[in-house]
C-alpha cells in the first residue's frame, strides 16, 4: 500500500493532477477543492489511497490523513465506490460528515451529487460505529432551504465548486430577504473578498 506521495504537480486534469515523482508522472485523483487550489510546478505532499480492480489501479491523494482516513471508512458503505467517496470529500469537509453523523441528519448527505435519501440512511447508520465526533461540542448543520438550494445551484452554474457555494452560503446574514436573487447576490459579494 502506498501510503504517501511527493512530488511536483506537472498536470491538473479533470478529476485529478498529475504527480511527478522523479521522472514518473502519477495519476492522481483528488477531491475538487484541492485540485482547484494547486498550480502546476507546486510541490505538494499527499496522503493515499491505492484503489486496486481487476482491470485497473487507482490512486487517491488527500492533504490530510484525516480526508484519508475517512475515504477508506466511506469505501465500507454499501454500494459508494472511490469516485463517489471522493465526491462526498469534495463537497463535504470531514467535520460536517462528523457532525452529520453525530447529530443524525442523513439530509446532509444528500447535498452530494449522485446520493439519494436511502443511500444517505445506509452511510449513517454504517458511520455511526465508525467515526467519532472528536473534540468539542460539533453543532447540527442547518438543513438547506429551498431558496438556498437554488442559490447553490447557481453557483455551481457559474464554476463555483460545492464546497465553496456552501461556505458562501453559509455567510448569508439571517436577516437577508428570501427571494434567490438577493441572497445569490450577497453569496457572490463573499465570494469575491
């Protein structure tokens, strides 16, 4: 198993970077927020995960043995594979997972694109013996509403990632109006500070 890797990005695809390390360039795939936060000639440090098929060997890269630790539990549930643990990693961070695992709310995991309300009952019920909240009091997410939904999907539309359509959004004061333009508006005022 290879546990880390180091080397130079000489490539960001689309689901992942390429690593060189010494004269091989690596394959690597890494959740979205870390791959849009490198450049090309950085050096970079990952924590990994060697997925092996039958026809094929795959690797993840996290920047923290946490996301790395939690891949690996989030590849127990039943019926999530690597592509889709990687995107729970990409669209949530592994304290919201704690605290959705800690405060019971399946509904947050719906927030992943390509997981349903059944499949969000069977990752809770799998990660409830599996991951502890850790240290402090870890607050309930607030459920999403509907005009926030829709603020998210505009985001999105517009090249934000998830992640950071869920941090703009979660910087919309309380008092703001309830109608998608006002509230898209102020999530891109945040967006761009």
């Amino acid at each position: 198993m290879i546990a880390s890797i180091q080397g130079q990005v000489a490539g960001i695809l689309e689901g992942g970077i390429i690593l060189e390390v010494g004269s091989i360039g690596l394959q690597v795939f890494v959740p979205s927020h870390l791959r849009q936060s490198l450049r090309i000639g950085e050096q970079i440090l990952l924590f990994t995960h060697l997925v092996v098929r039958e026809d094929s060997l795959s690797l993840y890269g996290f920047q923290t043995q946490d996301e790395q630790s939690l891949f690996a539990i989030l590849l127990g549930v039943n019926g999530i594979g690597p592509r889709l643990s990687l995107m729970i990693l990409s669209t949530l961070s592994p304290d919201a997972i704690r605290r959705a695992v800690f405060h019971e709310q399946a509904d947050i995991f719906c927030r992943v694109p390509g997981i349903g309300r059944k499949t969000a009952q069977k990752m809770l019920i799998y990660l409830q013996d599996r991951i502890k909240p850790g240290l402090g009091d870890l607050e309930p997410i607030a459920a999403m509403k509907d005009v926030d939904t829709e603020v998210m999907s505009a985001l999105t539309t517009l090249g934000y990632s998830v992640v950071e359509a869920q941090a703009a959004i979660q910087v919309i004061p309380r008092d703001a109006p309830e109608d998608v333009e006002s509230r898209l508006r102020l999530a891109l005022q945040s967006l761009s500070k």
